[in-house]
C-alpha cells in the first residue's frame, strides 16, 4: 500500500475514534466522487487491455521486443510503473479516500445525535 493511501486510512481511523468529522452530506458527495472517479478508471484499465498488440508491430525479433516494451508500459504488472499500475495506484487511494469520508461523515452523525441527546437531556431538567 502506497503512503497516501495510508495516510487516509489513519484519517479514517480518526474519523472512527470521532476525532474527524465532516458534514455528512459533503462526506457522502465526497465519497460518491471518489467512487465515479475509480469507475472512470475503470474504463480506461479496460482500454489499456485494448490498446497494445505485439502481434501488430512485425515479425521481426526487433519488432517484437518493441511490441512488448509497449505492452509492458501499458499493462505491465504491479510495481512495474505501467499504465495500469498507475491506475490501481490511483484506486487504491481514492478507495482509501472515500472509507475516510464515509467515517467522518458517520463521526458527524454521531457527534449531532450526541449533542441532540444531551441538549434533551438539559431541556427535561428545567421543567
């Protein structure tokens, strides 16, 4: 797991322990961004497995060797700074990001009904 992506899983255990809190209508807009992006990403991982042939640049020993360092660049595996990499990279965090809005957004619900109880609680000793 990548640095940012663990920065964001401390923020949502932040946001767990109630420690961050964000409005829940803009945690869940948040969140539901981050899910439309990684789908977004989705496509174009799809794309990559579409975009590079070896077969189609010859076939010369030279030209397959060509064929596969473009591949290679487009799909390579994990760790191997290609394309789809990058792309799960960016998944990964933005999973990350929208664990941490949810969190912060349930954090806020709790907090308010924390405060609404209380504030009853105060209300019925003044009778």
């Amino acid at each position: 797991m990548n640095e940012t992506a663990k920065e964001f899983q401390r923020l949502a255990g932040e946001a767990s322990a109630g420690r961050l809190i964000i409005e829940d209508g803009a945690a869940e807009r948040c969140a539901g961004w981050c899910d439309a992006h990684s789908a977004e990403l989705d496509v174009l991982a799809r794309r990559a497995q579409r975009m590079v042939f070896v077969d189609s640049f010859g076939d010369l020993n030279s030209a397959n060797k060509l064929g596969d360092k473009f591949f290679q660049l487009a799909q390579g595996g994990a760790g191997s700074g290609s394309y789809t990499d990058a792309i799960a990279k960016h998944q990964e965090i933005l999973t990350a990001m929208a664990d941490m809005y949810r969190k912060a957004g349930a954090a806020y619900r709790n907090c308010d009904e924390a405060t609404q109880l209380a504030i009853k609680q105060q209300t019925n000793k003044l009778d």
